[in-house]
C-alpha cells in the first residue's frame, strides 16, 4: 500500500508528492480521507488512542501477557506420524 | 514503511510506555502500524481471561481504541507460504518458535516490515528486522 498527499481542485485529485514509481496506465484505488482525520495505522491515530483515557496499569497489562503466554504452546516440529519413543513397547 | 506490533508491544503502549510513546511518536507519518490478526486474537484472549472487574472493563476499553486505531494485516495465502518457509527454516535449524509467533514472523516477512516485539524468540527467525520500543 502507498500512501499518497494530494488536493482536490474540483475535477481532479493533484498529488502534491508524486512518487516516481506510481504505475502510469493502470487503474489505481484510491481511498479518500481527509489529512485533519489520522488514518488508521497511522502513527498519530495510534497515538492518539495510546493517549486517551482510561489509563491502564502496568499491573493489568503485565497479568494480561502472563495470561496469554500461558496458553502458548512451542511448536513441534515431531511429524504427525512419527513414533514416539517407548510408544510402541507401551502398545505391544 | 510497515510497522508490525507484537503482543507485548501493544501491552506496552496500552500501559503507555513512556520510551513506546516516545518510538511511535517519531515514526514517520506515512509510515503504517499493523497488526497482524492473529496477534488481535491472542490480546482479545488474554482480555478475556482476566477477571470480570472494573480494570478489565479499562483495558477492554482501552485496547479497543487502540485496535481500532491499527491497520490489520490478514493471513494471506502469501502469508501460509511464508510461514511453511519460515517453520521449516526453524526446524532445520534447530529452533523452536511458538506457532503463533511464526504466523506473526510470516506476516512481517511478507510485507517486508519492522517487527516491534521484545520477546527474543523472534530472533531465531532469519531474515526477519526486528525492533524493540522499550529500550
């Protein structure tokens, strides 16, 4: 994604930085916003949001990722179908 | 430039980590903040393990402006690519990286991104930038 500053002069949207890579001839979706209004995933709408209240502990936070990396499991990189060791004395 | 956030980066900028802040503050404003889904699912797990009360009422609050305020980076089918690649680098290596985090690893490799994570795991994947926003 490419993000794009431009004007609308009324019949036609004027970039004010045109990169010098933008393809020419091909048909470009534009999404329409306005710079007074952060983007999302811009880094001030982010900010934003980091900066509005409640605040939050760190306590809360820290409880939170403990919670979430309980539930984590390491990958296996044992294929489905390999034996475990001993599995077959177990079976027999 | 894509900026991917991990899980305890959210939870760094969520408890307004003052050197956080500070990072995301001096990103470049045409610079994009992500979020990979699979990350957005692992925070909305963790909220919903805490114990019903009024701090997890904040945090719900609180995370939802913020998620709100981030991109989202899907899982792609260039994304399940990238993760078969990755895992199987592990592997070959040695390594042992959490599944989710190699989703995450496969998502920032995709688009070329800066993971923002302080989880060290991360760098047992190869070729993937990573920093850290809270030193």
């Amino acid at each position: 994604m490419t993000t794009l500053r431009a004007r609308f002069d009324g019949k036609a949207l004027i970039l004010l930085d045109p990169p010098p890579d933008l393809p020419r001839d091909v048909e470009l979706e534009v999404d329409v916003r306005s710079t007074s209004e952060p983007r999302v995933g811009s880094p001030r709408a982010l900010l934003d949001a980091v900066r509005r209240p409640p605040h939050v502990s760190r306590e809360t936070v820290d409880e939170m990722e403990k919670l979430i990396a309980e539930s984590m499991r390491p990958a296996e990189f044992r294929g489905a179908f390999d034996d475990v060791a001993g599995d077959t004395e177990a079976r027999g | 430039m894509n900026f991917v956030l991990d899980t305890n980066a959210v939870s760094d900028l969520v408890a307004e980590h003052p050197v956080a802040t500070a990072l995301l503050a001096a990103v470049a404003a045409t610079d994009t903040v992500l979020l990979s889904v699979v990350t957005r699912g692992d925070l909305l797990f963790g909220l919903e393990r805490l114990p019903a009360g009024r701090r997890t009422d904040n945090l719900r609050i609180k995370l939802a402006g913020i998620l709100g305020a981030l991109a989202f980076a899907p899982v792609t089918p260039a994304v399940a690519e990238q993760y078969a690649l990755t895992k199987a680098a592990c592997e070959r290596a040695g390594g042992r990286v959490n599944d989710n985090n190699l989703w995450i690893a496969a998502t920032v490799l995709t688009l070329n991104g800066t993971l923002v994570t302080r989880d060290k795991d991360f760098g047992l994947v190869a070729g993937l930038t990573i920093e850290d926003w809270t030193v």
